[in-house]
C-alpha cells in the first residue's frame, strides 16, 4: 500500500531520465516487461528508487555533474517513452552514474559559511594543515557568506552527505553534497572532479557513510578493499589523492561501496589488494595531486 508514494527514476548513457510510480512494475511477467524505451545504442546506466523529496545527481565520464530536483521530472504514465534530458553532453561523453541525493534548501551563503567552518573544525579534530583543495567551490560569484545559528548548523551538520568520486587512474576524494548545487534539469552541469591526463576519466561517482568501504576492480584483475574514511575530503573541482597506484596500461573499471561493515571485516582496516603479487593496501597520500580550486568552465545552458 506504500508503493503509491514512490517513484522509479531511470537514467541512461545519453543523459536521459524518466521517472514512473513504482506501481506501475507490479506482476511482473516470467519473461519481463518493458521497462523504458531506448534510443539505438543507448543504455541504461542505473535505476533507483525516489520521492518528491529528493534530488537526482548525474555524473559523466568527463567530470561533469549535474544535480536537479526529482520535481524537474514529471511522473510518465507509459513505460515504453525515452524520457527527457536530465543533462546535455558535450561530444564524445556519457553519464556513468546516477544517485539519489536527500534535498535540502540551503542558499550558497548558508553552505560557504557551513562548509568553512565544518573543514575548520575537521582541521583542528585531525591535525591536518590548511590546504586550498579544502575550499568549497560552489561555482557562484561574489563569495557571500552567511551568519549561521548554532541550530542552523546543526541542521545542516545533520543533512550533509558525502560523494565519493573516483577516476580509472585511481585517483578520488569525498566532497560535501552541498557543493553540488541544485539547478534545472537539461544543463551541462558543474565541475564533478578535474578530468585530464593523470587523472583520466571518471569511473564511479556515489554518496558514501564515514564506516563504507570501497572495492575497485582493474581491467588487469586486480581488486582492492579500503574503508572510506581513508580517502580524503576536498573540494569537488579538485583532482584527489591517490587511492590505488595503477600500472601504466591499467585503469578501473568498476567500482563499488560496501555499506555496514564490520572493523574487524577487513585485516587491520587498511584494505586489500587481491593481485598476483599480493600487495596489500592503497596509496592514499595528497603527495602529488595538485588541488585545482578555480571555477567551473562553460557553467549550465
């Protein structure tokens, strides 16, 4: 009887979205039923569950995001349509990954001000130096900052999540959601991660818990294991520290984040490396990875 208030949200390759009540994939036949109609040679990229009080977050290959209201996409009755574009793509780029995200409406004064004196406060917990690569980027002018309430804070402190994103280089880092602005659907998004030639593409983009772990698997067969909180949080047009040390002619090709996990699940919670020469562990040092912090090119269309 719940059914009713959910909806199924769908993206493919191309940039599309759709969005159905989850009702509408009730008796299922034996052999399947349509689920969405494609374009020739696109695919569906992920499917997820959704309500009028979330957001929907695309990321393409190329490092772009684009973050927009579930309300940006009216609910379809048919199961057989292509949808509507969720992002315009530049050539020769497609979207890797599609997530739910919790909506919260906050002003891009409220999230400098909140996210300053989060990466402040982390500073002082972790020891870590001041470093550039911790400044939010929230892609607007001006530089505004808000007077927050301690209760004000708090609410926000409570609705922030996490988005890991990782290129086939095995480079990532974790950046606040609210650098990831919310705006209409159907632009060409926001700076995701700095997308060049040490870095390479973008191979996943998801929110993540402080207890996730992750697993990455190479074209070369290898997989590593390692809990999230070793990959460090900076700003979302930055480039990321390393998180696996690739060979010249490997790349990642799939990751995955593993949720409740115990500390003991994993020998001494550093990760492991399940290759032919039984490495263990991932490089995660900032040693090398020059944070960019400069704006966002081309903005949304």
């Amino acid at each position: 009887e719940n059914w009713g208030k959910l909806h199924v949200m769908f993206a493919t390759r191309s940039g599309n979205v759709r969005r159905n009540a989850l009702s509408d994939f009730t008796n299922i036949r034996q052999n399947g039923k349509i689920a969405m109609k494609l374009d020739e040679g696109d695919e569906i990229v992920n499917v997820q569950i959704c309500s009028d009080m979330d957001d929907v977050l695309l990321t393409t290959t190329k490092g772009r995001a684009m973050r927009f209201k579930i309300g940006d996409v009216r609910i379809f009755k048919g199961r057989d349509s292509t949808g509507v574009r969720g992002i315009r793509l530049a050539q020769g780029d497609e979207v890797i990954s599609m997530t739910i995200l919790h909506h919260m409406d906050v002003t891009p004064p409220e999230a400098r001000s909140y996210l300053k004196a989060a990466n402040a406060m982390r500073r002082a917990m972790t020891g870590e130096e001041e470093d550039a690569s911790m400044e939010p980027d929230l892609g607007d002018e001006g530089g505004e900052e808000a007077e927050l309430t301690q209760d004000r804070y708090a609410e926000l402190g409570a609705a922030e999540q996490f988005i890991l994103t990782l290129s086939v280089n095995g480079f990532g880092k974790r950046s606040s959601s609210y650098e990831y602005r919310v705006a209409g659907r159907g632009g060409k998004g926001i700076i995701a991660m700095t997308v060049n030639d040490r870095n390479g593409d973008l191979a996943g983009s998801f929110p993540v818990e402080e207890d996730d772990q992750i697993m990455l698997v190479t074209n070369a067969g290898k997989l590593i294991r390692c809990p999230v909180h070793h990959v460090r949080i900076a700003g979302r047009s930055t480039q990321g520290v390393t998180v696996f040390k690739t060979a010249p002619d490997e790349h990642v090709v799939s990751v995955e984040h593993i949720t409740h996990v115990e500390e003991d699940d994993v020998e001494g919670g550093e990760g492991e490396e399940a290759g032919e020469n039984g490495d263990r562990g991932p490089d995660i040092s900032p040693e090398g990875s020059e944070p960019e912090t400069g704006g966002d090119e081309g903005g949304e269309a």
